[in-house]
C-alpha cells in the first residue's frame, strides 16, 4: 500500500485500466455530441426551406 492512500497496487492497476479506457469513451461522447448538433442544423434548414413553399 501506498503512504498516505488507501488504494493497494491492485487497486491502483484496476484504476488505471479504467482511465485507459477513459478516452475513447469521451471521444465517443463528443462524436454523439457532433452528430446530434449537424442533424439539428439539418433539420432546421430543412424546416426552413419548407416554409418557402
């Protein structure tokens, strides 16, 4: 165990997995995220050019 912590070294491994795999969950986050605004601009615009008619 670790001065000053409470977390052994299998904690700290299982932990560490864990942020290992942090990034790509956040990259898929953000693509969502990206996704959803362009389909929102997308329906906004196809909104708009029905109302000309």
């Amino acid at each position: 165990m670790l001065p000053g912590s409470q977390l052994g070294a299998d904690s700290l491994t299982s932990l560490r997995k864990l942020a290992e795999q942090f990034p790509p969950m956040a990259k898929c986050r953000i693509a969502k995220q990206q996704n959803q605004k362009t389909l929102m601009k997308r329906m906004m615009m196809f909104s708009r050019s029905r109302r000309k008619f």
